[in-house]
C-alpha cells in the first residue's frame, strides 16, 4: 500500500519523489511505501495552512463543532477498515484496535467538538475602578503536531482535534513506522467538510520531515508524544524560538501492590497493565512491586498467567499478544533482556522470540517477567517499551515510595489497596502526572493528562489542551 502527503485537501507525492519502505511487523515484508518528506513539503503543508487559517479561525464554534463530529461518525462508520489497517501497520492485535485504538480516535474528535462549544473566557469587573476586564482565547495559528507509534490513530488524532477545534490550522506528522491510518484519515476529513488546509498530514522521518516542522519560524506551537531524547532535542530546537511546547514523553511506571487489595481483580488487572499493546504503553506499569506477606503467592499466581497470554499473528482472534512494532525495536528489547541477566535478573517466564507458523519473519516475543533484586538495576531504571516486566517485593511504605520515585520519569503509577489512609498519602507523594488506584487504563478525556521530571513538559486532555492551542490576551475597559 503505497500511501500520499495530505496537503491543502489532496492527496501528492513528496516534492523530491523520495521514499520509504513501510514494513508489516506480522511477517517483516515490506508491503508499501510512504513519502519521505523535505523541508520542501513541510513549507508548502504550512502554506496551505496559513492560507486556510482566517477563514476557519474566524468559523463558528458550532460549524467547527459540526464538522468534528461527522469525522467521529465517519471513523466509526468505517471502524472495520481502519482496525485491520492498524493492526497491519502496528503489529497489534486486530481485535485490541477494533475495540480501543479507533474507538478512542473516533471519541478524541467527538470530545473535542463538544468540548469548544463548552470552551469560555472569563470576565473580572474592577469594582471601585470603574473597568471591566475580559480575557480571550484565541487560535494560535499554525500548529505542528508530531505522533508516535504505539497507538497511531488514537494518539495522532489525540493531539489535532483540540488543535482544530480551538481554530488552529496543522501541520500533522504520524510516525513514520505506522502511517497508513493518517493517511486514510484524510479522506476522512475530505467527506466531512473539513476546509482544505485546515489539516495537512506530511509523511517523513523525525530527523528531517520532523525537523523541519520544529524549526519553522512561523509553526508557533508543537506538539509532539514520543521518546525522551527526542523531547529534549525538540525543546533544545524549539525554546529558543519562543514556540509553545507540550510534550508527552517516556515512563518507568510503579505498580504497587499492598496486602489489602482485591487480589483477583489486581491479578488480572496487572497482567494487562503489563501487556497490553505487546506492552507498547508509555503508562504501562514495568516496574511491579508487591508488599512481601503476598509477594511469593502473587510471583506463582502471575507467572501462571502469563504464561496462559497466546502470542500469534495480529489477525487471529485468539491473539493476546501481537508483533512487536519493527526489527529494530525488538532487538532492543531483547537486549534488555540479556543486561537483566548480566544484573543478576531471574527470568521467570519468557525471554525468547516467537515463530508464529506461516510468519516466521515477524517480531513476535514472548511476555517476559524478570524477578530482581534491586532497583537500581538498568532494567528498572531504563524505558524498555516492550513486553517486559520486572517484579521484586517490599516490606515498607516508605520503602516503595523511595524506589517508585527513584527514576527520571514520572508518568504513572498504579497502587493497589483498600487502605483509605495509605490511598491518600501516597497519591499525594507518588511523583506522576496520573495516579490510578485499584485500577489501570481508566481515561476520563476532561482530565488532564502528562507527566513530570523526564515524562514530559505541559498537559493534554479536556481544557488542558483547549488551553495550550490557545492564546489569553486580556482586554480591559475603563467605563
């Protein structure tokens, strides 16, 4: 499949006719190609954009809202289509994209265009003063917003439709690891009214196409999800030119499991907070830590499970677990596997890669539980972004708080217990953006959502992003 930039409402081929191969984690063929995109792309994308801008800032809330809406409807319109392009892209199984990554992209466009509509400013009358003060919102203007690739389409559309709703106009870049449903998107946006130029998707690698886009003068805003790394050099890029910046970055997240907790409903819950995705999540929970009176029954009770989890082409409907997103990710993630063993790390269940009959090339591994000793070791210190889990146990709550916050992230954190007292002390002291207690994955989209330390910079979700792709400027009147 052979896909195009999306620019002023059309479909073309990159300026300088480069290109890349696009692979299908399933069995590791190359099964398309996607624009290499220049400077050259990105220039003529933030034309079009900067041309559409008046007209769709100065749009109503309501036609805005509208327009929104019917790409929801249409994206659950063609829930099918865009499941099965996902999970060939991604590697996930079909049956995860179906039930959660469209959904969500379909629901980011809904929840956004009510979402404006709700969106007000606010008004200070100076009493005494004789003067009124009222703060607008207004659109920034043109906008980058740059996606990952673990969760394409629900973490790209994530990002544009706050940016759209508040009246912006966007340069779009997906990852160029699983671009097809943005590419599919924009037939989308085509059917349901969307003004040409108001969206513009360029298809490329981060080192040149994503560059490109930071170091825009005129882009004044970026948004971006991904790696560490890669945020830093975006702020390093972009800070000196005074752009707005939200970054969603990487996590090391604590699961913590005390005595009192549901055990049945935390075992289950760790496995998928553990896996789910082939555990490509920034918010999964890597680093399990259980209070010792259960840590032994819990060790055998996981293991057990995971050891049940099927590991099997992306479009099997009994697949728990899919592909690993590219060659080089898995070998990562491998090599993870072997430092944890070089620390002293005991592999208590999985560890190796997978041949799935008919698709002996693709990415598969299997889920991985490695018990250690410390966490000081790299594996619970570093992102491995994989299906790899750590466990060790603990006896104190301040013993878990010290080694939950004792990483250069703070994304997540998951604490299991029935303990009201403990729930509220340790949500309190828990160094992450979001809290989840005696649940994971639970997403309210008004709340707000990011990290701190490493994790990232700024919020998305609700108002939070409304907020960032918008400008205050406050008014005031003397009468």
């Amino acid at each position: 499949m052979n896909i195009q930039n999306y620019i002023n409402g059309n479909f073309q081929n990159p300026i300088d006719d480069q290109w890349l191969d696009n692979f299908n984690p399933a069995n590791g063929e190359v099964y398309g190609q996607i624009p290499n995109s220049s400077s050259k792309d990105v220039e003529q994308a933030y034309q079009s954009a900067k041309s559409a801008f008046k007209q769709w800032s100065q749009t109503s809330l309501e036609e805005r809202s509208r327009i929104l809406i019917k790409i929801s409807e249409l994206l659950e319109d063609n829930l099918q289509r865009f499941a099965e392009a996902e999970s060939k892209d991604n590697g996930k199984p079909v049956s995860l994209a179906k039930s959660v990554d469209i959904p969500r992209a379909a629901s980011n466009f809904r929840f956004f265009g009510n979402a404006i509509t709700q969106f007000s400013s606010e008004s200070h009358e100076s009493v005494g003063q004789q003067a009124i003060n009222y703060t607008l919102r207004q659109p920034i203007g043109v906008v980058g917003c740059i996606s990952p690739w673990n969760l394409p389409l629900y973490l790209f559309t994530w990002k544009i439709a706050p940016a759209l709703a508040a009246g912006n106009c966007v340069v779009a870049k997906p990852s160029e690891v699983t671009p097809v449903t943005a590419y599919l998107l924009g037939d989308i946006c085509n059917e349901a009214g969307l003004p040409k130029g108001v969206l513009n998707i360029v298809h490329g690698l981060g080192v040149s196409t994503g560059q490109a886009i930071i170091e825009h003068p005129d882009i004044k805003a970026i948004s971006f999800t991904g790696g560490t790394a890669t945020g830093a050099h975006i702020a390093k890029t972009a800070a000196p030119m005074f752009k707005k910046l939200s970054l969603e970055l990487g996590g090391k997240n604590p699961n913590i499991i005390f005595a009192d907790c549901d055990y049945e409903d935390m075992l289950n819950t760790t496995v998928r907070s553990s896996f789910a995705n082939q555990g490509q999540i920034c918010l999964c929970g890597s680093r399990i830590f259980v209070e010792r009176t259960i840590y032994e029954q819990f060790k055998v009770d996981f293991v057990a499970k995971v050891k049940q989890l099927n590991v099997g082409h992306p479009s099997e409907a009994h697949t728990n677990i899919g592909a690993l997103v590219s060659k080089p990710h898995l070998e990562k993630v491998k090599d993870y596997i072997n430092i944890a063993k070089e620390e002293s790390g005991t592999v208590l269940c999985g560890g190796n890669e997978v041949v799935v009959e008919g698709y002996e090339n693709g990415y598969y591994l299997e889920p991985t539980v490695i018990e250690v000793s410390t966490d000081e070791c790299r594996v619970n210190q570093e992102e491995i972004f994989g299906p790899v889990v750590t466990m060790m146990p603990f006896d104190t709550e301040d013993d878990v708080l010290l080694m939950a916050n004792k990483v250069k992230y703070g994304l997540s954190a998951t604490l299991w217990t029935n303990n009201l007292k403990r729930t509220m002390h340790m949500s309190q002291q828990l160094q992450a953006g979001i809290v989840w207690v005696n649940t994971w994955m639970m997403r309210d989209l008004r709340t707000p959502f990011g990290g701190v330390k490493a994790s990232g910079v700024g919020r998305e979700g609700g108002f939070e992003a409304l907020r960032f792709f918008t400008e205050p400027k406050n008014v005031c009147i003397k009468y």
